[in-house]
C-alpha cells in the first residue's frame, strides 16, 4: 500500500488551465497521460518523472484515501472541473476526472530485458504505427508474462496518453525497446539464443508447429502490410495463425495475443 498524504496538501484554488487538447504529448516533449488505471500506475512508477497533475478535487482525494497513490511533495496539483480536463486530452477520451504530465521513461536496452527465459518471449513490432494496437498488445504482453516489446524509433508512436490508456497501465510495466534498426535487432535477439518466428498470412507452418521449447520472439508486421522483405528474412521461420478462410486476417492486436497465449500453453 502506498502512503497517504495530508489532504491540507491538496487544497487548494484551482488556477487557470494551462495547455491545448492534443494525443499526449506537450511541445515541450513531456507526455500526458490519463484514465485513472493509467495514471495510478504511472504515479507508482519509481522510474516515472511527474510533472504535474489536474484533477477533479474530490476524484484525487479520493484516490489518495484509498492508498492507490501518493503525490511527491514537488508535483504542482491543480484543480479543475471535469469539462476543462477535456480540454487537455484527445477529443472525447475518457480521462476520467485525472490527467498527469510526466517525462518519458528511461531508454532501456535488449540485452538487459531479454534474458532468454522461454517463459518469457519478446514481441517485436514491424511498422506497427497505431497508438490503440501498441498499447493494446503492450497489455497482452504484460498479462502473459512478456520480457519486453521492440519497435523502431521511427516507425512506431511515442509514449502518449492515448497509448497508455490503451495499454492500461502495462506501459509503466513492461520493458520497451526502441531501436534504430530492427533488422539488427533481430540479430542480437539470435545471439542471446531467441527463435524469431514472424507471423504471416502465408507462412507454411501453423505457429503451433513451429514454436519451440526455447526462447522466442514473436514478431508481427503493420495490419495491411504485414511484415517488411528485410524483417522476414531476419527470422527464422515464418507461421501462421490458423484462421477461417472466410476472414482475411486478424488486428495485430488480436494476432499478437493468440500468439502469445500459444506461447504460454506450450510445453516447456
């Protein structure tokens, strides 16, 4: 249980709102984020540097009551009506009566995450550049045990508070590696012993088929376009899920999770 703070420290007048509506990122670079799943997470995160918090009053003092959170002595609160919060988020979130600023977590590295735990696989996403997958298959990988998920610094959504609503609290969780180059990322991943299985409509083996006891890292493409000529041919086998002929293909999201529940009940 996290500690609690005088309530004398949040009160307070509200002052007037400061910033536009936006996806969550502010132009000076610090990322907003709310949802109160998402916000609490990020507020228990050691490793997340808290800027500022808005809040409905009685939806923090609420919050704070119940231990789920405490707020650092230096965090400006400010007050504000329910209406005005809209202001600062993407039209129509839901960011229920809480939104925080916060700086980018820290950049971690693939060795340091990817220890080789066939418990554990690595999902590496190939151009997979919607913020709502992203955070969705980033709360698939937490709940099934993932060691981290790798994207390109280029091709992939920044941290942002609709990324964090959708990964519902796994990005405060889950290693994310961004790296320059995915092709040579797939090369460490070989040397650390991981078997890269890409996941592709046409593949000739069921992904059932091809997993094996060890290490894997599943790596997924962009819905439409699948996976890059490159990236493929940095895997070591190519498997499908095995759909209906009737549907053409599944939301990475959705495929990322199948694939990951197979890794989770195969035998080790």
């Amino acid at each position: 249980m996290v500690k609690k703070v005088d309530k004398r420290a949040l009160r307070g007048r509200a002052g007037r709102m400061q910033g536009g509506r936006g996806s969550g990122r502010s132009a000076k670079g610090a990322v907003r984020i709310w949802g109160r799943h998402a916000v609490t997470s990020a507020l228990n995160n050691p490793e997340r540097e808290i800027n500022k918090i808005w809040a409905v009053r009685e939806t923090l003092e609420e919050m704070v009551d119940a231990g789920e959170i405490e707020i650092p002595d230096d965090v400006r609160v400010e007050y504000a009506e329910a209406v005005d919060l809209g202001r600062l988020v993407s039209r129509d979130a839901p960011h229920q009566n809480i939104v925080i600023e916060c700086e980018p977590l820290p950049e971690r590295h693939l060795a340091d995450v990817a220890t080789g735990d066939p418990k554990s696989p690595v999902v590496v996403l190939d151009h997979v550049t919607d913020p709502h997958n992203v955070g969705a298959i980033m709360r698939s990988a937490a709940a099934f045990g993932a060691a981290c998920i790798v994207t390109q610094d280029r091709h992939a959504p920044p941290e942002s508070g609709t990324l964090a609503k959708s990964a519902s609290g796994a990005l405060e969780s889950l290693p994310w590696i961004r790296v320059v180059n995915l092709s040579r990322a797939l090369e460490e991943l070989a040397e650390l012993g991981y078997w890269r299985i890409g996941l592709d409509g046409d593949g000739e083996q069921t992904l059932a088929d091809a997993l094996t006891s060890g290490p894997v890292a599943l790596v997924l493409g962009a819905e439409g376009d699948g996976l890059r000529h490159q990236v493929g041919q940095h895997c070591d086998q190519i498997a499908r899920l095995p759909i209906a002929t009737a549907v053409e293909s599944l939301n990475v999201s959705n495929a990322a999770a199948i694939a990951l529940y197979a890794c989770a009940m195969r035998e080790q």
